[in-house]
C-alpha cells in the first residue's frame, strides 16, 4: 500500500492540511488507489530532522513510499502516479495538450503554492494573536491582481484549465481548501469562484476538506 507523509492537523476552525501533500492526497483519490497516511510532525520538517531528510533531502513534505520507492516532491510524486496507475488519466492524450496542462500547474506551483498561498496559509496555523495581518492581505491582494485574472482569461469551457480534470487543476484544489479557511472575498471574479466551488464538489476533495476531520480523511477511496 502506498504510504503518503504530510501534515495535517486540526483546530478548532477546522482541519488544516500541507497545501503540497494536498496534491498528492488529491490525486491518490482520483485514482482510487489504496494509501495511508504518516503524519509529520510540522515541527520534525521545521528543524529538518535526519529522519525526514533521509527520505526528503529538503526535509519538506510530501514524500510517498510505493514498495521499494521513496518519492519526493507533489509534481514528480503526481507525474509518478498518473504513469504508474494510468487510469483514469489526469493528463491530456496529445503531446502538445499534455505539455500546456504541465505549464498550468507549473504556474500554479511557482506562482500560487510557492508565492501568495503561504502568506495566507502559514499564519492560520498560528495562534489568532499571532497572525501578520498584512502578510495575508498582501497574499489575498496578489491573488486578486495576478492570479484571479489568469484563470478569468483561461478557464476553458469544460470548467477545468486544459479540458478534462487534469494534474493541472490538482494544485487548485489546494487553493480551494486555503480559502475555505480564510473566507476571502472572490465574488469579484465569477468565473474562478465558480471553478473553486466546482473543484470543491469532487469527490476527491472530501480528504482535504477542511471540515473533514483528520480520522475521516485517510484512505477513503481504499475504503469506499
Ligand atoms: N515543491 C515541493 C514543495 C514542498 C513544500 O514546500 N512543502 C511544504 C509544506 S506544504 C514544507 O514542507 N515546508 C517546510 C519547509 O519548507 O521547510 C512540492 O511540491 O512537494
């Protein structure tokens, strides 16, 4: 059985989940497959702990071990499991499709998860009091400037970035969970609310949702 490591930890507000083990969690539903889940300690990946280098060499999460392997990194673990486990397929079946959805969650990689998700995310593990106000606004305001307009212009008819649900809407799920929390604002944006509700719908979100608690979000497609 595969083993996903990641962090997830609950609060009063409700589950809070590592934005990148979200992608694989995601993902490992699609596909139905069998997984359970090691949680992290944050504070072993805060300190990069031997133990969490050994099988990450940055000590970050998520790594996946799938019998003898050990992977790291959301995107390479994803890429593994859609080649791995083909059905149903999360990417394009022309070359030239497959390389734009591979770009879009490039994009939402380096210009989301990596950039203006964290700003918001971080402080809402953190007490109340200790939460940077103006950290998050500037994540919400980056969203609202150079994300949310993005997706406005290419969001394609389907409802999903590059025709069917693919690997390039995975790392949105993430966001959809982020902002469930956080309870921004996107009625500015019709188009992108909608397509972050759509993503909530999905079954596969159920294990991300942070209204999920964390005994409820292990393995459910295994179990089901
Ligand atoms: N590119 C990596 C990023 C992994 C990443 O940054 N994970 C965060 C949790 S969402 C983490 O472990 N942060 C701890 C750190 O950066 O020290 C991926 O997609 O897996």
């Amino acid at each position: 059985m595969i083993v996903l490591y990641t962090m997830e930890r609950e609060y009063p507000y409700g589950t809070l989940r590592s934005t990148n083990g979200s992608k694989t969690k995601v993902v490992l539903e699609e596909k139905g497959l069998g997984y359970r889940v090691e949680l992290v300690r944050p504070g072993d990946v805060w300190k990069k702990v031997p133990e969490i280098l050994a099988k990450h060499p940055l000590g970050k999460v998520p790594f996946i071990e799938d019998g003898e392997l050990t992977l790291f990194d959301s995107t390479v673990i994803n890429e593994y499991l859609n080649d791995a486990y083909p059905e149903p397929a999360l990417l394009p079946s022309d070359v030239v499709s497959r390389a734009h959805a591979r770009a879009l969650e490039n994009y939402a990689d380096e210009g989301v998860l990596s950039q203006y998700l964290p700003l918001i995310w971080m402080p809402w593990w953190s007490p109340a009091e200790q939460r940077d106000q103006d950290s998050m606004e500037r994540g919400r305001e980056g969203l609202r400037t150079a994300i949310f307009p993005f997706l406005e212009s290419r969001l394609s008819e389907t409802g999903y970035l590059c025709g069917a649900f693919s690997l390039a809407d995975v790392p949105f799920m993430a966001v959809a969970m982020v902002l469930q929390v956080d309870g921004m604002d996107v009625s500015g944006f019709p188009v992108t609310a909608a397509y972050l509700d759509r993503l909530r719908q999905r079954p596969s979100y159920r294990v991300i949702d942070p209204n999920t608690p964390l005994a409820e979000s292990v393995g459910l497609a295994a179990a089901s």
